[in-house]
C-alpha cells in the first residue's frame, strides 16, 4: 500500500516554526555559540596590531583556533562525565553548556584586564629563539603570555559550548525539524558575529578619550568587558530551557570499559551504520568547505591590496555580510523543508564556488566599493544556504547515544583539511595573483559535487534525508 503523500509546508507555515520556543531558544543559544569566535580571532588581531604587536606574532596567535578542529578528542567527556553539583542541577547538557560558558566569561573578562602594550620581557634561552623563531619579542611579553592564557581558556570554552550545543539541538528536536533549528542557530551565531566584529570595534572607538593617540587599554577593556556581559544571553536561557531527554549507556564497570564505551563506541557505530558508505560520506564532510574556505584565508589581504578602507571593509563584511546570512540561513531552512537537504547541499555548493568567481570579476576592477558589497552579499547569501543544509545533514548522521561526539567529530574535520590547504593561499596568490586564485578555488568544489551526487544516489537507496 502507497503511503499518503504529505504535501511540504507553505512559506507562512515554516514561518510560523521558527517563532517555536525551541527554535527561539536555539537563536539565543546560537548567538552565544558565535559570540567568542571574533574575540579569539579577528577583533583580538585589530587589537593587538593597534597596540604594536608584531604580524608574525599575531599570525602565530591566531593557532587558538585549533581548539575547535580538534574538539572532538574531549566530546566523549561532554557525553559521558556528569559535571559535580550542576549535572544533579540542570542535566547533562545544560550543566556542560553552562560550564562552558562560564570558561568563556572567565576569558573574555581576563582578556579585558591584560595589557599586551605594557609589559615586563621574559628572556628565551637563544638556542631555543633560534629553534623556534616566533619566540621573539613578541611572545617573549609576560603580559603577552597571560592574554594567550585567558585566549585560550576562552576558545576552549568555547569549543566545549559547541561540542554541547550541538547535542542539545540534535536531541532537542526530529530528524525533520533539524533544518529549521540549525537555521535559526545560525541566525543568532551571525548576529553575534556583528556584534562581536563591528560592535567591539565601535565600543572600543567610542571609548577612546579625544585627542589621544595609539592603543588605549581602558577602551579594549570597556569593549571585552561588555562582550563578556553579553555572555549572559546564553546563561539564562541555559539556566531556564528545558532538559532534552536522551537514552544513556548503563553504568559499565572498570577504566577500559569506560574508555572503549566513551571514546571508541561512538566511532565504531558510525562505522557499523553506514560500512562502505562511510568513507564517502567522511570525504564529503572533509571537503564540502573547502572552496570557500580556502578563499576566505585571503580575503582581508585582498580587500587591502584592492585599496578598501577599514571602514568600507568594515562595512562591508560585518554589517552586509552578516545580514545577507542571516537571510540565507532563513531561506536554506525554508527551502530544506521542502525539496530536502541534500538537495539544498548540492545547491549550496554550486553557490559558494560560482561567488568565488564573483570575487575573480572584482579582482579585475580594483577599488569598486559597490561591486565589493555585492559580491560580500552574494558570498555570503550563499554560505548561509549551504550552512544550514551542512548542519542538517550532519545532524542527520549522528546516533543520538553519541550525539556530542559524533557530531563534533563531524564538524572538525569540516575544518581540518579547509584550514590546511588554506595555509598556502598567499603562495597561491604570489604565484599567479588574485583572478586565479580565486578562479582555483571555484574549481575546488567540483569534486564536492560528485560526492553530493554519489551520496545522494545512496542514500535513495535507504530513504530521503
């Protein structure tokens, strides 16, 4: 017998899903999980390059990020470990969520109070600067060294927040409604992107005392202190949304029982679930970002060498890019609801390569500050839609038992090999200039769209995502 065809929701209908307690909740969550990354990374470099801090340095710096490709090593202490006193309290999840954020609290106030301008030298043994050469004068700064300690506590935290959120939004809600939730998390994690992009920068501009020159401490610190109170969004709602309900593993007796139920279970049922699929769906995974990805390593540099001011960047980047995301989420979830996700994949692909080659265009016009925020918007409508199919279909692969690290382990190696090929980007560009370096990077999704193809022709085998 033909099962009922269910006809897909109507704009008002899927409109009406995102007003849902769940999916508001996952905005205001999301803009906790985004709120972090610019401090650690972008916003911290302008801060440090204001208070004359050497390129190279900040360059080495920018390493923190390393705590989010390689999460997955601690996501089965988030899905096994009951944190003490606040586990009894909140419940799995949200006791791991609410511990992270107060890690995050804790790194943006410390960031808040170090001064990477004034400090007392410590003096490297010259074998060891010769070894390792960005041990310069840079890293050489004790108080250098406590802002890396609190940059790093933060982005651990952070990291952590993501490994938890993660599995609080997969068992907070079906397979189906994924979508839906993974767009309204990206919506707030843009939101907060803003806010800790251009909002710092503004906070930390308005703080400045009139007619002074060169970094001001008290103004950085007004601007971290105020990013670490925004923190308080996420806590509440930890503190008050409801715990999701998951099926855990009965208690096992003795360390290597533990050890294989925590760390090698979750990865030997990925294996077990999908067999010979998994390598393709694994090379997907590892390559999807990639053209994007790779591109954007050189984005700033290009945006200089083009001629475009800080303000026109900033404009550009962190008002209109953020926007058009968030409308490219909204649209990815609206359209994953009815032609499916994988679907909503491949086109998401195809976007993110073909605004590479709008990047190629504006490389042969130069200064065209309404080409650049045309091309900003279109890249980023883009990366929207695609995000939000690629957290969905990641969520779709999880088994709710290993939901944290399962998924973590996902979405870092999203990262892993993007990140690595981006590292020879500026050779790239020094050998044969922007237009084809960014042509280059278009070609790199090519293969991303056979693998799209070659998974969904499996996985109509087995059903529709």
């Amino acid at each position: 017998m033909t099962a009922p065809q269910v006809s897909p929701p109507g704009f008002w209908q899927a409109l009406r899903t995102y007003l849902e307690p769940a999916s508001v909740r996952m905005l205001l969550l999301g803009f906790a999980a985004g709120l972090p990354l610019l401090l650690v990374l972008g916003t911290l470099s302008f801060r440090l390059r204001e208070a004359g801090i050497e390129r190279s340095t900040i360059g080495f710096l920018s390493w923190v990020a390393l705590a989010y490709g390689f999460k997955w090593v601690w996501a089965p202490l988030v899905d096994h470990v009951r944190v003490p006193l606040l586990t009894r309290w909140l419940g799995r999840r949200r006791s791991w969520l609410l511990l992270a954020q107060g890690a995050i609290v804790a790194g943006l106030v410390g960031m808040a109070w170090v001064n990477p301008a004034q400090s007392w030298t410590l003096h490297w043994p010259a074998g060891l600067v010769a070894w390792l050469p960005w041990l310069g004068q840079g890293l050489a700064d004790a108080q250098l060294w406590l802002l890396v300690g609190f940059t790093l506590l933060a982005a651990f935290g952070s990291a952590t927040q993501d490994i938890a959120l993660d599995a609080y939004r997969i068992e907070s809600a079906a397979v189906e409604q994924q979508a839906v939730l993974a767009a309204t998390y990206q919506g707030g994690y843009r939101l907060a992107m803003i806010w800790a992009g251009a909002g710092a920068l503004w906070l930390a501009q308005w703080a400045e005392q009139a007619g002074a020159q060169g970094y001001q401490q008290s103004a950085w610190a007004l601007a971290y202190l105020v990013m670490a109170a925004s923190m308080a969004v996420g806590m509440l709602v930890v503190l008050f949304a409801p715990e999701p309900q998951r099926p855990y593993s009965p208690p096992t007796q003795g360390a290597k029982q533990w050890l294989l139920n925590a760390f090698v279970a979750p990865f030997w049922d990925f294996w077990l679930r999908y067999r010979a699929q998994a390598v393709l769906i694994l090379a997907l995974i590892a390559t999807y970002r990639i053209s994007d990805i790779v591109m954007g390593v050189m984005a700033n540099p290009f945006y200089v060498d083009m001629g475009f001011s800080k303000n026109e960047v900033a404009l550009a980047t962190k008002i209109y890019g953020p926007i058009m995301t968030m409308v490219g989420v909204f649209l990815g979830g609206w359209i994953s609801l009815r032609i499916g996700v994988l679907r909503v994949l491949m086109l998401g692909a195809v976007l993110a390569a073909c605004t590479n080659l709008l990047f190629a265009w504006l490389s042969l016009r130069g200064h065209d500050f309404v080409g650049l925020i045309w091309v900003i918007s279109a890249d980023n409508l883009a990366a929207g839609v695609a995000s939000v199919a690629f957290i969905a279909y990641l969520s779709s692969l999880t088994n709710i038992q290993y939901s944290a690290t399962q998924y973590a382990l996902f979405s870092s190696m999203m990262m892993l090999l993007p990140k690595f090929v981006g590292g020879f980007s500026g050779v790239a560009v020094d050998s044969v200039g922007y237009t084809q370096f960014f042509i280059g990077t278009a070609c790199l999704g090519l293969p991303v769209l056979l693998l799209i193809h070659w998974v969904e022709k499996n996985q109509r085998r087995a059903g529709p995502v």
